[in-house]
C-alpha cells in the first residue's frame, strides 16, 4: 500500500477565471477598490479618476489544479491569468508533474532556479505560487491533515482582524481592530490633495476615537518628500502605521522614512514584495517595522514560511496582505502575526462578504472581527469550478 506521503503528482492543470476570484480588482466602477485611489499611473489625469482605468484589472485569475497519483486534487489561487498559465503549463510543470507530494522543498527551489533569467518577482512569482498553494492543500488532503497542522500548529484559537476599505467606522461597528483607508490624493494633487487627505482622515479619526487602529494605504505612489510631508501631517491623528508609500525596490527611500518617522508611527510594505531576498532588504536595510507579504504573490507558502523566519530573527511583525484562507493557515501558526488583514470586498465597504467569491465554496469570513480556522484537510475549502477556463499545454495565448 501507498502511504500518502509516497504518492506522486501525476498531472497539473491550469484555469483563467475572468470576473472576480482572487482577482479581486476585477470589480464595476461604483466598487471602491477601483474608484480613485493613489497609485503610480496617478500623475498621469487620463488614469487617476479609476484603478481599471489602467489595466489594473487586466491580469485575471488563475487556478491552479495538482492531482495525485490516486486521484486526489488540491488546488491554489492566485493572479496572473493566461500568460501565468501559460507559464506554468509550459515551463514549471516538469518539476512538479512525477515528484513525491511531501517535496515542497524541491518543486519551489526547481521552479525558482529555472525560472531565474526572466523572474524573480512579478507574474513568473504569482505563477509559483499558485502552484505551491495547490501542492501544499494536496498534501493536506492526502495526509488528512489542515495545513496549519503541517506548518507547526495554532498558537491561538483565533485570529483577529483589521478592515481595510472606505469606512473605517463600520468596520469598527462590525467588531474589526482597526480600519485601513486608501489615500486618495497623490503628489500630483500638490497641497490641495494632502488637505483633503488629512481632512478625511482627521473625520475617521473624530468617528472612531482614539484606541481604534486607522492606517492608511499609499500603494506605492509617493517619493520619499511627500510621504515625509504626510506622515508629519497625520502624526497628531495617531496613525497606526503608513504603508506601501513607493515603488518596492526603492528600498532607500523606505530606509530614509523609518529614520525620519520616530516612534509614533509604524513604517509597513512588502505587499509587492517577493522571495526572502526582497524581504531581506526590507528588514535589514530599510529596517521597517512591519512586513505584509501576499502569499499569493511573495512565493508561496514554502516562501513565507521563509520570510516568517526571517523576520523573527529581526523581531519584526508578519501580517500577510488579505490573501483569505491561505494565509489565515499562517497566521494562526506564528507568534509574531498577532493579527491579520481582511479586504472589504463590498462595493461600499460596509459589509463583510467572501474574499475570492464566487472560486471558494462556503468561502468563510470573519464574524464580529474574527475567525477560527478550519481543520478540514488542506486548506479546508472546496472550488467552485463554474466558470473555469481550463489553459492547456501548448495552447498559444491568443486562443
């Protein structure tokens, strides 16, 4: 007899999923998540009024599906759509298909060292961690084990949340920790623009009180003067951290803001992030006190698990960006990821519904704040497979 831990991956699919999922961008214009939000393409008008506007939404979801040699099936999420199929497809697939289950290890540093010369972070990354995500809830299955179980086991009963959406007020209501608002105006709004910054936050902040968390997401739009500037401004209002402000390999002005930033607001990014090579230049070098790495996107599971260790040795805080029920298996396994994010995916933020609807089956979601993790195996959830649109091997991407 086999033992689950003998079994083999004998075939990997792939799907694009169009409308929702863990492409959670991929919403109508009266959703807030793509209304205008400071990004990068902000200092251009034709592209600051909506986030769709310029393609943030153009990627899609994929799905990605390892099946043992006895027929049984895990599965991950993450983003990229059709050219991150295509790569898995057509690349990464021969060091999954044939191996043991249980070699994590090897399936990720195989996929990661093939893949060196034209990857590292972005789709080729996303890719990769799908696949990981998927071997570890195979895994899970065949050993009848939740995932959490595999990676060291639950420090707490449950976990605990911030909101991030428009209304940090609700969220309060709705019993979250604290409430993580997008910064609308970027630099290019000059001085009128951080006006209505504070002013906004300054109303959340007089709706709240003052023990609520407020945080603000600057997703990755500002230079170093204007996230000082803004910084200073909010000071007084007790923000809790300040995230994201630039492009993720300008690690010196991220060094330069921790400098500046004394000890009455925290410092936070990785969302964009990958690998424990990227997150090791933003402990070590920048020294920020927070990371938030998407384990949909930094690498995986086997990657975090990395990363987690990292930033242990540096004593800093591990709160994944939202990614659901993946890194919920995380956090309720580590110390040092006290609390954890949850996207308010309702149109105007004011009610709590499923992250990655409709892919998730019963997909669950946080009450009053918090969340206990399911010890189904796996990761604990099942696929809605209706709309998957299967990308098979040697397809061109124009089909």
């Amino acid at each position: 007899m086999v033992s689950s831990t003998g079994r083999r991956i004998a075939a990997i699919r792939t799907y694009v999923v169009e409308n929702g999922g863990g492409d959670y961008h991929s919403r109508g214009v009266d959703h807030w998540i793509v209304q205008q939000i400071s990004t990068p393409m902000s200092i251009y008008p034709a592209y600051k009024e909506t986030r769709t506007s310029f393609g943030i939404n153009a990627l899609k979801t994929i799905v990605v599906e390892v099946e043992a040699d006895d027929g049984t099936i895990g599965f991950g999420i993450s983003t990229g759509g059709y050219p991150a199929a295509w790569l898995i497809m057509n690349h990464l697939d021969r060091f999954v298909v044939g191996q043991p289950v249980g070699n994590t290890e090897q399936m990720w540093d195989q996929m990661y060292r093939a893949s060196l010369y034209y990857g590292r972070k972005g789709l080729v990354m996303n890719a990769i961690s799908a696949v990981d995500l998927a071997v570890w809830d195979l895994l899970g299955r065949l050993r009848q084990e939740p995932v959490y179980a595999m990676i060291g086991g639950k420090v707490r009963e449950e976990i605990e949340f911030y909101a991030t959406g428009p209304r940090p007020d609700l969220a309060k209501e709705m019993g979250f920790i604290g409430g993580k608002m997008p910064l609308k105006y970027g630099q290019s709004d000059r001085e009128e623009g951080m006006r209505k910054n504070v002013e906004q936050l300054a109303d959340m902040r007089g709706r709240v009180g003052d023990d609520f968390w407020m945080m603000l997401d600057c997703w990755m739009s500002l230079d170093l003067p204007y996230a000082q500037t803004l910084m200073q401004n909010c000071e007084e209002l007790g923000l809790k951290w300040i995230e994201e402000c630039f492009n993720p390999d300008d690690y010196w002005s991220y060094r330069d803001l921790k400098k500046r930033a004394g000890n009455r607001i925290m410092v936070s990014g990785g969302e964009h992030e990958a690998t424990r090579y990227g997150f090791r230049m933003l402990l070590e070098f920048c020294d920020i006190d927070l990371i938030q790495p998407d384990v949909g996107w930094c690498g995986g599971l086997t990657e975090l698990l990395k990363i987690g260790h990292l930033a242990e040795t540096f004593g800093k805080l591990v709160v994944p960006h939202g990614s659901g029920v993946y890194s919920n298996h995380y956090v309720i396994t580590k110390p040092n990821s006290p609390f954890s994010e949850y996207i308010m995916m309702s149109p105007d933020g004011a009610s709590v519904v499923p992250q990655f609807y409709p892919l998730i089956k019963d997909e669950p979601i946080p009450v009053n704040g918090k969340m206990k993790v399911s010890d189904a195996p796996g990761f604990g959830v099942e696929l809605n497979r209706e709309g998957l649109i299967e990308v098979k091997k040697g397809q061109s991407l124009s089909q």
